[in-house]
C-alpha cells in the first residue's frame, strides 16, 4: 500500500515539475483509476501555495 502511495507521490511530483519519463508516464496511463493521482496533484498544490505564502510572510517579517 505504501509503496503505491509513494509510486503516485514520485509520479505526481514529476509531473509537476515536467520531468516525468515516458516509461513512468505510459505505466501511469495504464492504472484503473486517475482519481489518486488527480487527489495528489491537488494536495501538493496546496502544499505549495502553503509553502509559498510561508516562505513570503517569513521574508517580508
């Protein structure tokens, strides 16, 4: 179970950033369900608008 999390976590994040390989990609397109990898997509979103807002207020205090 772990390890499906993390596989997601690894090809979301590599997609976010634009380097996902093609082989991690064409395995991504072969799963059942987008539903994980669009609910990761959207957590690291937040994560990062988060992050952002974080590091902002840090700097400008």
């Amino acid at each position: 179970m772990f390890s499906r999390i993390w596989q997601i976590f690894q090809s979301t994040l590599a997609a976010f950033f634009g380097v996902q390989s093609d082989r991690n990609r064409t395995q991504d397109f072969q799963t059942n369900s987008p539903l994980p990898y669009i609910v990761m997509g959207i957590v690291l979103a937040i994560v990062l608008v988060v992050s952002l807002i974080l590091l902002v207020g840090q700097v400008l205090s």
